[in-house]
C-alpha cells in the first residue's frame, strides 16, 4: 500500500471525490489532481475521477497531461461526459493542431446536437480554429452561426469584428462591435475594438471616446490605452500619448509596440536617453530582433557612444546578415572613430548588397576625402552623380574634392549645381570662400548674404561677410557686421581686427586704435596684421 492509498484508508471513494471536487471548486487544481489520482490508483475504471483530473489538468495549463484523461473518461462513459471531445478540442487549438480542433468540435456538436448552448459554443470554437488557419471567411461564417444559436454570445460577434478589421472592412467590423456592446454594455473589449476600427476610420473623436470607455471599464486595458497614445501621437500631442504609453506598460511593462512608440515620441523630442532606455528595453525582450539592436544602435550613435553603438550593429548584422543599412551604419562608426580601414569595409559590403545605395556611396566618398583619398572620393561622388544628376550633395562634396586637386572652376560649377537648393547653407559657405580665394568679393557676399538669411545666428558666414565688405571698401557694412560677431562672440580677435581696420579707414581713429589691441590681446598671432595699422595711426592720434 502506497503513501497516497494509506492516507485514504478508512475513506469512502464518494468523500475523495467530494474532496476533490472542493478543491477544483476552490482553484486548488494541484489538491484536485492528488484526490482524483487516489482513487484512480485503487480504481482505474473511475471515470467521474478521470474527467474531474482532466479538468482540474485542463485549466492548470497542463494539456499533456488532461489529453489522455479526457479520452480515457470519454472512452469509459461519453454519454456522461458529453463535453469531452469539446476539451480535447480546445487543447488542440492551443497546441496549434487546428484541423484535428475542429475535427473534435464536430463531434462535440454531433453529441450535443439539440443544445443551443452547446451549438454556439461549438461554431465559436470553430471560428478561433479558422482564424488560427487565416480563413477569415470561415471565421465569419461560423461566428454568424454561433450567435444564431445564442443571440448574447458577444465574443463572437467580437472575433467577426475584428476578422473584418484585418480584412479593412472597418465598417463592417464597427457593426459587429455594436452588437456586442449592445448585448453587453459593459464589455470593455466591445468598445476598445470599435475605438480602433473608428481611429482607422479617421473618425478620432468617437474613436477616444470609445478607448476612453474601454479603459473605464478595464483600467488594466493596454491596448487601449496604446490606441489612445497612437492618436495624440498622430496630432503631435507628445506628452499626452506618453502618458497613455506608460499607462500601457504599467500594466505590461513587456508590451513591445507601446515600448517601440515611446522610444519613437522620445527620439522625435529630443530625448535620446530616454529612447535608448526603451530600445534596450525591447533588445532584452525581443533579443532575436535585429532592429531593436539596430535602433538601440542609432541613439547610441547620437548620444556619441560609438563604441557602443558598434556592439549594438555588430548584434543587429549577426542576426541579419544581409542588410545594407547594417553594414551602412557600421561603416560611418568607423569613419567617425577615423578607422577608414573597417569603415570602407563595411561601406564597400553595403554598396555591394545594394549597389545603388546612394547614401553609402556618398558617405564613402566623404571619408574618402577625409583620409586624403582625394581621386578615390571624386570617383564615388561622380558615380552619384551619374545615376542621380539630383543629388546636390553630391556635387557639393564634389567640388570640394575639385577644389583639392586645384580645379576652382570645376569646384565652382559643381557648388553652383549644388545650390540648385536654394537652403543649402554649406554650398552659399564655400562657393563663398572660393570666389574670395579668387578675389571675387562682390559674388562672395551676395552668397554670404544668403547663408545669413538662411541662418542668421551663425558667426562664421557674418565674419565672412564683413572681410568681403572690407576688401569692397564698404567698412559701414563691415563694421556692422563685426558688430554683430562680437555681439554673438564677444572673444572672436579677427572681427576686431576687421572693425579695427574698417574704423580707420571711418576715419574713427581712436575705436580703430581700442579695436587693433584688443585684436592682439585676444589673438597674438594677430600682431603683424595690426601692425601695419598702428603705425598709420601714429600719425592719427
């Protein structure tokens, strides 16, 4: 006699399975299973205690064990246990064995023919198997069948509504969604779903309304409160939608699209850390998806951990070996860690996989000019430019490769083509400063001038400006403009040293005398410019 038949001695069979019966009553699934498996032990026809284990198996996740029980129970007395084959049918969909699900579901209906309940339940079961099989159209079919036989089963009409959705029959869908709610108008998964189908819609304000009742009724309801964020994310309203989001990750702190919009409203306001802290998130959750490496990869890289941002690409291109952006992104870690070498390796492999990956080409052709491969980076920039005649980029590193190997007029051509782009305040700054190379100062500040009005806080296109106007003769202009450097930069020796030399030639001898000094004082190498000017005003002051 074993420890479990020794302590049932003395105890009828009738008192074990009332026992049990408490048990499974009370979710003491565990109790259950020991007082059912007692008497099966002493008696292996006990088909009362074969079904109560199968069931007290079933909703304690333990499939593989309530398979065998529910048979064994069918097989001994079906007649007593008609639901049988309804178990071992739902333990088939959840073990993704969908045909022999809706197998077990027929002849669960075939015993229970004449129960409406027993009907609805079985067409219902059917429709999540199809669904399962992507057959929406047998999904609707036999969810239609199942509200026929019970009017009130809302979860039915909740799974037509949502195979609508998927198929972008979002009216249709906001039809079933009502039936639901109005069987059950407390059904928070009514409104939540009618809320999405009403958001693809672009009907926004009802479709808050309804996530808003969603989340009312079931303030656990991340989804919701996810649809929600997505809403105010779309009309820029970032601080709310945050606060949805950590509304949604406070009650699933795993949920992966909640993670992956927060992380993206953070990146979009300027909160890098913040958004790295939500990609890394997702790479200890998701640890086999290359993209949450490649944009944990990314904030690193704005953040100027380069090192890091390497381990995060080397992870996203061991996982997906065969993206070029991967290969792109390490090749410009390299480049801006001056490790030219690895840099055109990686670069070299993304043009390879995608030959006309023009940003690759042109971030190439940069380090290129950076490591002093100058020919190397007009041939890539040239390529560009061959298959793209619209990449003004293109032609404005061009020319500055042109403008290396002493051909200013080309260089000129080429940052002219560039400002094609009429915003391209880089092209107005060195066209600017070759056309001064040249002498040209008039060109030079009508460039100036542009870059200025595209940015007009920027010190180095207004000290430009006013060395272009004091060659011209113009030293009003010159001054004022120095005026302005020094107002930007009150240390900045050369502006006073151009306002010191326009002031003279102002005749404003003593601020042309105040301004050349405290030029040398903040700039020695200053001293022979001014010079020149200190001895002319000897004969001034």
């Amino acid at each position: 006699m074993n420890f479990i038949t020794k302590m049932f001695a003395g105890k009828g069979v009738e008192s074990i399975i009332d026992s049990a019966r408490e048990k499974y009553q009370n979710h003491d699934y565990e109790g259950a299973i020991a007082d059912y498996s007692s008497v099966i032990e002493t008696d292996g026809k006990n088909s009362v205690s074969f079904y109560g284990r199968a069931l007290a198996y079933f909703y304690s996740g333990k499939y593989d064990e309530a398979l065998p029980d529910f048979k064994t129970a069918a097989e001994l007395d079906e007649k007593s246990f008609p639901n049988t084959k309804y178990f071992i049918a739902q333990i088939n969909l959840e073990k993704g064995s969908f045909q022999k699900a809706i197998d077990f579901t027929g002849e669960f209906m075939e015993l229970n023919s004449g129960n409406a309940n027993c009907l609805a339940e079985g067409y219902f079961l059917k429709a999540l198997a199809y669904e399962k099989m992507r057959k929406p159209d047998l999904v609707i079919e036999n969810c239609a069948k199942s509200v026929e036989q019970k009017p009130d089963k809302t979860e039915a009409y909740i799974l037509c509504g949502n195979t609508y959705l998927a198929q972008n029959e979002n009216k249709k869908a906001v039809l079933e969604f009502n039936k639901a709610i109005e069987n059950d108008p407390a059904n928070s998964r009514g409104f939540c779903f009618r809320g999405i189908a009403r958001k693809i819609n672009g009907d926004k304000k009802k479709a808050i309304e309804d996530l808003q009742k969603a989340v009312e009724l079931f303030p656990g309801f991340s989804l919701a409160f996810y649809h929600l964020a997505d809403i105010l994310y779309a009309d820029k309203n970032y601080s709310e939608a945050i606060l949805f989001l950590n509304n949604a990750l406070k009650n699933d702190p795993s949920y992966i699209d909640a993670l992956l919009l927060r992380a993206k409203i953070k990146e979009e306001n300027d909160d890098p850390d913040g958004a790295l802290k939500d990609y890394s998130r997702l790479t200890s959750l998701v640890p086999d998806n290359s993209e949450f490496y490649f944009l944990s990869g990314k904030m690193r890289k704005n953040l100027f951990d380069y090192e890091g941002a390497e381990k995060d690409y080397l992870k996203a291109l061991e996982l997906k070996k065969d993206n070029a952006e991967y290969f792109f992104e390490l090749g410009d870690i390299y480049g801006l860690l001056k490790d030219y070498a690895k840099a055109f390796s990686y670069l070299d492999k993304a043009v390879e996989i995608k030959p006309d990956y023009e940003k690759a080409l042109l971030q190439r052709g940069i380090y290129k000019f950076e490591g002093q491969d100058i020919h190397g980076s007009l041939e890539d920039f040239s390529s560009i430019i061959a298959k793209n005649p619209e990449c003004y980029q293109a032609y404005f590193h061009r020319a500055r490769s042109k403008q290396k190997l002493a051909d200013n007029q080309g260089a000129l051509v080429d940052y002219t083509r560039a400002l094609t782009d009429l915003n391209y305040y880089d092209a107005y700054i060195e066209r600017a400063l070759l056309k001064m190379k040249q002498s040209d100062f008039n060109s030079a500040s009508i460039d100036l001038t542009k870059a200025i009005a595209l940015k007009p806080t920027k010190i180095k296109p207004l000290y430009l400006r006013a060395n272009a106007y004091k060659n011209l003769e113009k030293y009003t202009e010159a001054v004022e403009d120095s005026n302005k450097v020094i107002q930007l930069k009150p240390d900045y020796a050369e502006a006073f040293l151009i306002r010191g030399i326009s002031n003279f030639y102002l005749r404003k001898y003593l601020e042309a005398d105040t301004d050349l000094k405290k030029a040398v004082t903040l700039s020695s190498k200053l001293q022979p410019n001014a010079n020149v000017y200190f001895e002319k005003l000897k004969n001034h002051i």
